[in-house]
C-alpha cells in the first residue's frame, strides 16, 4: 500500500490538532469563569480558522500565513512554558504543534514550488 499525504493535507492536520489541543486547554483544562474561557477561545482559534479557509481552497497565501500564525503560537508557548510552572507541559505541547504547524506548511509550499518548476 502507497500511503501519500499532501502538503495540504498535513497543513489542515496540523491546523486541526493545533485547534484541538486549544479547545482542550483554555476551554476545558483552564479554570476561569465562562466568560474568561469563552474570551481566550475566540482570540486563540479565531487565527487558524481565518487561515485554514485559505488552506482548503488551496490558495498559496494561505500557507504563508500559516508559518507566520504558527510563529505567534510557538511563542505563546515559550511564553508560557518559561513562566508558568503548572501550565509548562501544556505549553510545551503547543510548542511542538506550532513547529508542526509550522514545518507542514513550508512542506507545502516547497511542493508547489517543485510542481511550478516541472511544468516549466
């Protein structure tokens, strides 16, 4: 069995994941009131939804802007892991999944970059 994945595809799985792990920590993990979770869900996943549309329509933007907003959250991460002892692994894990994020998305735009250059 051939199993291929696309840039694409690993780009919205890392999207999926980095979103994933989000809801868990500031909408289930975190203790705070409903309003204070539902203020750090909409300013944390409002980014990678704006960016996944992109993605999905495969627009070559969409992917640039995928490495910048995962640069933002790997340093939430580093943020959070160098000044929050209880909440270290958490954002440790955030760290790993924006690099994720971070390395599908430069994948994807090296393969269109190959698929440019072998129509030329």
């Amino acid at each position: 069995m051939n199993l291929r994945f696309s840039g694409r595809g690993l780009t919205l799985g890392a999207l999926g994941a980095l979103g994933v792990w989000l809801l868990l920590w500031l909408g289930w993990w975190t203790h705070a009131t409903a309003g204070e979770h539902v203020l750090w869900l909409v300013l944390a996943l409002a980014p990678l939804v704006i960016v996944s549309f992109f993605v999905v329509r495969d627009v070559k933007s969409g992917f640039v802007w995928c490495g910048f907003v995962s640069l933002g959250y790997f340093a939430q991460g580093i943020t959070v892991t160098l000044t929050s002892r209880s909440d270290s692994a958490y954002g440790a894990v955030e760290i790993f999944l924006s690099l994720l994020l971070f390395t599908a998305a430069s994948a994807a735009l090296r393969a269109r970059r190959r698929q440019v250059q072998e129509r030329s």
